[in-house]
C-alpha cells in the first residue's frame, strides 16, 4: 500500500508542477484548436511501452504582468514557461509546431542527440518557421535526464520561449519529481536590452546600484582602486549585465509546491536555467543539497551546501523535508539584485539565508591584479584556473567574510583559498566541476584525435565579443570529420565567465577523475580559467557551438562545427542565402544619440555601429551668427582585439561669423580654416589610459588636429563628467546628472559658445 500512494505522489507531482501554469500573470487566450495531445500514451511520462510521443504546440503573442507593468511576451499553449514535454528513453518525439506570430519562430531541443535537420537553429539546421505555418520535429529519444527547449530565433528566449524537457528512463526510481525552469525578466524590450549593451549604456547599472563612481571610491577608501582600474582602461565592475525587474521559478516569484510533503520525504528537483543571461545559486533552509544528474547524465551523488547554475545549464538534485514545516529553496541571480523562491512542504516557512549585497570594489580590485596593460589576463603562480575550482567573483562575497580565524579575501593572490570547495568560515561547502564523477566510464573510442585551442574574448564597453577575436560571421565553418575524436582548450581572457554549449553532443570534461570524467553539453567558464573538454565526432551535419548568455551569443561568439561529406540538408534549400541570413545576426547595427538642448546652444551626437564599425556625426549650433555651427562625419573601422584604435575617414563642415580682422591659428602656427570650413580628413582614434579617446586628423587642405577626450566620467552614481581639448585651441567641459533612461540635465562650458545649461535626452 505504501509503495503505490508513493507511486500516486509522484505522477500528481509530475503533473502538477508544470501543468498549473496558466496564472493571473499571463494573459493569453486558449488554443482555438484542440490542446497539446499526447498519443500511445497513458499518463503523461508513465508508458507501458514506446511509442509516438505527440504535442501541438501554439507560438502566440501574449501580454504579462512580471515585471508590475503589462508587457508583451510570447506564450505556448497559453503558458510561461512552455509546458513541460515529457518522454521515455524509447520513444518517438513528434511536436508539431504552428507559428501565430507575426514572426518567424523556431524551437532547439537543448542537450538532445537528434539528426541535425531538427536541431531547430534558424538558417543553419532549417528555415525558420514563418507567420501562419507549422513545422513538425520528429526524432527518436535514445537518452534520458533533464533537458529543455527554447527558441533559438533573435531573441525570444528572452521574453517567454523557454520550456522544461523531461526524458524518463524506462524504469525510474520512485520519488516526488519536481520540474523547475528557472528564468527572468524585463520589462524592457530584448532589442532594446541588446542595444543598450551595445552602446555602452550605464543605466543598468544606476538601476542594479552597481555604478562604481569616484565618489563610491572614496567613500569606501577605493580610490587608488579605481584609479587603477581606469589606467588599464577597464570600465566598472559587474558579474551581470542587464537588469531585471523580476525573477522567476516556473513563471512566479514564489512557487508553492502543490502537495503535502512531510518530515522525512525525499524531493528530486529537476531543475533548468532557462534565463536568458542570468546565473543563479541555489541554497536550501532544507540542509544540504545532493547533487546527483548534470546536463542529463548522472553523476555519483555529492551533497553541497549551494551551487551555482550557469545559464542553460541543469541539475538534477535532491533535497530532505526535515520537518512538517515549509522550507524555502532560495534561487538567487549572481548579481544578487533580487531572489525568487521554490516552497517545498507545508505549514509555517521556513526561509534561506539571503545572499547578501556583493562588494563590488573588491571585485575590482582583483581584477586589476589579473590583467595587464594590453588587455589580457595574466594568471598568476601557484593559481589553479580550471574547472570552477577557484571562483574569483568569491573575493566579493561577503558571506565568506572570515568569523574570526583569516582575514578578509581582497586579492587575488589570497582567492584560490576561499574558492569552491570548503570557505574560509569553514563548513560550506560550494559544487565545483572537479566534483562530478560519472558512475560510468566515458572513455572515448579509440580513434585518431584532433586538439583545438580557442580564447574566449570580448570588449564590454563596445559589447563585442568572440572567439579568437572573431565573431561568427568573421570565420569559416569548423570542418570535423566523422569517426575522430575532438580534444578543445578554452582559455577564457575576458572579464566575464561565459557557459559555452555544444550542440547535439555531450562531451567530457577533463577534471582529474579518469575514466570517470562527467559529461556535460554545457560549460560554464570562469575568467582566466583554461579548461580542456573532448568529444566523439560521432553525427553528421554542422552543429552550433557558442556562449548560451543570449546577449553575446547574438553578437557572433560561437563557431560551427561542420562535418565533412555530409548529405546535403533538406531544410535547407538554398545554403548561401541561409548562410548569409545566419551571418547577419552579428553584424547588426545598433543605433544610439543624445542632444542637449541648452541655454547657449543645441549640440549633440548620433552613431551607427556594429561588432568592427562605426559611423558616428557630431554637431554644435549656435543661436546667433557668432556662434555659427558645425557637424563632423566619422566613418572608421576598429581593427585590434581590445577595439582601442579605430582608424578613420572623415568630413567636417563649419561656419562661424568673424570679426572684422579677426585670424586664427591651431597650436602648430598653421592656418586655421574654422571659421568657415568643408573638409575632408583621414585619422586615427585610440583609447589611451583612463579611458581618454586620443585622435589625430589630417585634413585635405594640409592642416592637422589633434584632440583629447572623454565622456561619461563616473563622478557619482548618478553625475557623469566630460571633457574635449584639440590644436584649434577649442575645449569643453561639462556634468550631467541623470534623472530617467532617456534624460538628463546638463551644464557645460564652450570655448566658442560659453556657459550653458539645459535638457539633454538620449537614446
């Protein structure tokens, strides 16, 4: 009798989890058409014997409450998350998927083996899905575990495209299951997220409290700090770049799990970061938590007391019901804004400990130490840089502050002590990859073996970031052949830690543990570290590889792993135009502007730039004729790694009223034509030190310029300064104070215009 009411516990929790999603917070009219139907099936997840799995999924617009505001989302079924698909190890997945956008759609089945023609990445393995048509997947489940879908078209993901998938073996062990897709979100629109980050944007950072301004520095007593900081021509510190105004476990803030666990009931947690670009711990006022499947493979059972979950990422954990009370599984995003909750029991809660604020002056601090003047990473001696197993975002977390028997971590000479593994305080104990072990052996084939070497690089001011310094676009395809065996580096030199995902294979992770390595889709890879994974070139077709953080995936880092003699794909009809379509993504362009409406005169800047090039006006009006105007075209193309030098072509055009005898001249004694002038110019521009943007111009006529300058000096949280001085013998200077995303109010001092003060709005 007990065995079968804990057999009916688990199919009602199964069910239960994901099937009562259709809460006040998503607005969307049910399926004109019959609900998603599963044929030669039972129970959802419960077959007697394989079969085809089917489900009719809807794409439809649909409008959200998240984020307090009503805004504009995409629902399947009527339901965020997607709804949980459900398979057994043996079966055959038929989805039918039918478009109600007014945009193309597609859907990835993350962490899948399954012919290359379903793998769902627009333009590389199909077309995409167009407004009012239905495209059907069909591919055979040979493996089991935690997995999940999501749609791989611009950015969707973002905005509600993100769903459980759950492959049973053929004989589970009976326990309350529990799927859990974790996710975030915005109230502001993907592309707009997307280009904010490309246009250096801060206001995400004045809205996450995460500035780092001079007078933060002082305050602190991190002057020298961030002193240091702007000599290496680093901008502020952050472990996340966009704001949310909400996270989410399964579609709500708190998530009360539907059942009537009680003290002694064992819980497995199957768990998805489905977030677009956001890591989260994970503790529980439980107890510890034991870890037992990664990416969908098993590993031998480790019991931590918290993990952190890398974008795209699963988990499969359990965790113990201690008490008849009920007990908070805290999910907590890196940047520990906010939190979201599982609930797990009944009766009085009992919460987590919260994740306190990171000390993000720390953070800096140490970064200084690891990079050098040219931009690169330098990994200093006796630092073990793999597999997670030292953590260097730990030197700000204040929860590991020594209790009294170290002193406070502040470099990164003294990080590697307070990594994963055990904390300075003592008992914690962190998940780290050197930690799985497989329960069986992952050994390759014997077969002749290829080593690849990439760095992981970026740019955070511009948002560009790479591979080898090369967006997708930028590179050939991979070519791999069936039957060899593929050994690749990752050696991350950037500043951000990056979840790197292989399509369509597992690979294993070389971590000390043999024969045993785990196998993982995802990796996630922590600045400085160089880790080492390797995979059987065993299908065939081109499979995607790239960061799964959706923002520097979209801006080209990623490579295409193309097998050699593949049979040509029937999805893709036309590969140049496909390709060419798949190429465009990072080689969008991102448009910002800013005009300041002030007292003496109207100036401001517009700019047009992509991953390589900008084109970028400037302009200066006067309100009478002694003031004149002016406006200057830049068209230039960044050519180093660090995008510090930009060299350009130019036009400036200007005119100003002279006075009767009046002459100038630059500081080189040549003849200036300022004062009324169309000319066109050559030149370069280079970030120097402290952020200044040194440029020197040649134009037609024979004269040269030569100018400093810098905008958006960090003065205060919300206080930023700017500078110009040039040969003409023209400066400026003015401050800023920033009231709202798109406005603020502004005062500056013009050589040729004096004082004035006024409105300046942006974009």
């Amino acid at each position: 009798m007990k065995f079968i009411l804990v057999c009916c516990l688990s199919i009602l929790l199964s069910s239960f989890a994901f099937g009562q999603h259709q809460h006040s917070e998503v607005k969307a009219a049910a399926p004109k058409k019959a609900p998603p139907k599963v044929s030669d099936v039972e129970t959802l997840g419960n077959k007697k014997s394989p079969g085809v799995v089917r489900y009719d999924l809807y794409v439809a617009d649909t409008t959200v409450t998240f984020g307090g505001k009503p805004k504009r989302a995409i629902a399947v079924n009527g339901q965020i998350p997607m709804p949980t698909l459900t398979f057994t190890e043996g079966d055959t997945a038929e989805i039918h998927v039918q478009n109600r956008l007014k945009e193309s759609t597609s859907l990835h089945w993350h962490g899948l083996f399954l012919p290359n023609q379903y793998d769902g990445v627009p333009y590389l393995t199909q077309m995409p899905i167009e407004p009012n048509k239905t495209h059907v997947y069909r591919f055979p489940i040979i493996q089991n575990g935690t997995h999940w879908y999501h749609s791989h078209s611009g950015l969707q993901e973002q905005i509600g495209m993100y769903g459980a998938m759950i492959l049973n073996k053929r004989k589970e062990p009976v326990i309350p299951t529990i799927p859990v897709v974790l996710s975030e979100w915005t109230n502001m629109m993907p592309h707009e997220v997307d280009r904010r980050l490309h246009n250096a944007n801060d206001w995400f950072a004045i809205k996450k409290g995460t500035t780092q301004s001079y007078a933060e520095a002082i305050k602190g007593g991190h002057f020298k700090t961030k002193l240091t900081n702007e000599l290496k021509r680093m901008t502020a510190m952050d472990v996340s770049d966009v704001y949310y105004e909400a996270f989410l476990v399964n579609g709500k803030n708190q998530y009360q799990v539907p059942n009537k666990l009680k003290a002694g009931d064992k819980v497995r947690l199957r768990i998805a970061n489905g977030g677009a670009s956001t890591y989260f711990w994970l503790t529980y006022a439980g107890g510890k938590i034991t870890v037992v499947a990664n990416d969908g493979n098993d590993v031998t059972p480790v019991e931590v007391d918290r993990l952190i979950i890398a974008v795209s990422e699963t988990y499969d954990v359990m965790v113990t019901i201690p008490e008849n009370k009920n007990f908070e599984f805290l999910v907590t995003p890196e940047d520990r804004t906010k939190s979201a909750s599982l609930w797990l029991g009944s009766g009085q809660k009992v919460p987590a400990q919260k994740l306190p604020k990171l000390k993000y002056f720390e953070g800096m601090k140490m970064m200084n130490e690891m990079m050098d003047m040219n931009g690169n990473l330098v990994q200093m001696e006796g630092m073990k840089m793999q597999n997670q197993v030292m953590d260097m975002n730990t030197v700000m977390s204040a929860e590991l502050d020594d209790a009294g028997t170290d002193t406070v971590v502040v470099d990164a000479h003294k990080a590697h002590n307070m990594g994963s593994g055990k904390s300075a305080k003592g008992p914690m104990t962190t998940l780290n990859y050197d930690m799985l072990r497989s329960p069986e052996k992952t050994v390759l084939p014997k077969a002749p073996t290829r080593e690849m070497e990439f760095q992981l690089t970026g740019n955070m001011n511009r948002y560009v970031w790479t591979l080898d310094n090369k967006t997708i676009s930028e590179e050939d395809k991979i070519l791999i052949k069936k039957g060899e065996n593929l050994r690749i580096i990752l050696y991350n030199n950037s500043m951000m830690r990056h979840p790197m995902h292989l399509h369509g294979h597992d690979f294993r992770v070389i971590n000390g543990q043999g024969d045993y390595a785990p196998l993982k889709n995802v990796l996630d890879i922590m600045p400085m570290e160089r880790d080492t994974i390797e995979f059987s070139a065993s299908e065939s077709g081109d499979w995607f590889f790239h960061c799964h953080i959706l923002y520097h995936m979209m801006s080209g880092m990623g490579k295409i792993f193309s097998y050699e003699n593949s049979p040509l794909n029937p999805e893709i009809p036309n590969p140049k135009l496909a390709q060419r379509k798949l190429f465009a993504d990072d080689r969008m362009f991102h448009f910002m502007a800013e005009n300041d409406f002030a007292s003496n005169g109207n100036d401001g800047m517009a700019m047009l730039a992509n991953t390589r090039w900008s084109i970028g006006a400037e302009w200066r009006l006067g309100y009478n004729k002694m003031h004149g105007f002016e406006t200057e075209t830049h068209i230039g193309r960044y050519v180093d790694r660090m995008q510090w030098l930009m060299p350009f072509v130019g036009f400036d055009w200007r005119y100003r009223k002279m006075e009767a005898g009046e002459q100038e001249s630059n500081i080189f004694g040549q003849k200036s034509t300022k004062d009324n002038r169309r000319l066109f110019s050559v030149g370069l521009a280079y970030t120097l030190p402290m952020l200044v943007v040194a440029q020197a111009e040649v134009y037609h006529d024979g004269n040269v310029r030569l100018q400093l300058m810098r905008e958006d000096i960090p003065i205060s949280k919300r206080l930023r300064a700017s500078f110009m001085v040039n040969s003409d013998k023209e400066f400026m200077g003015g401050l800023k104070f920033i009231t709202t995303k798109y406005m603020g109010v502004s005062a500056h001092y013009d050589s040729d215009m004096g004082f004035g003060a006024g409105l300046t709005l942006n974009y």
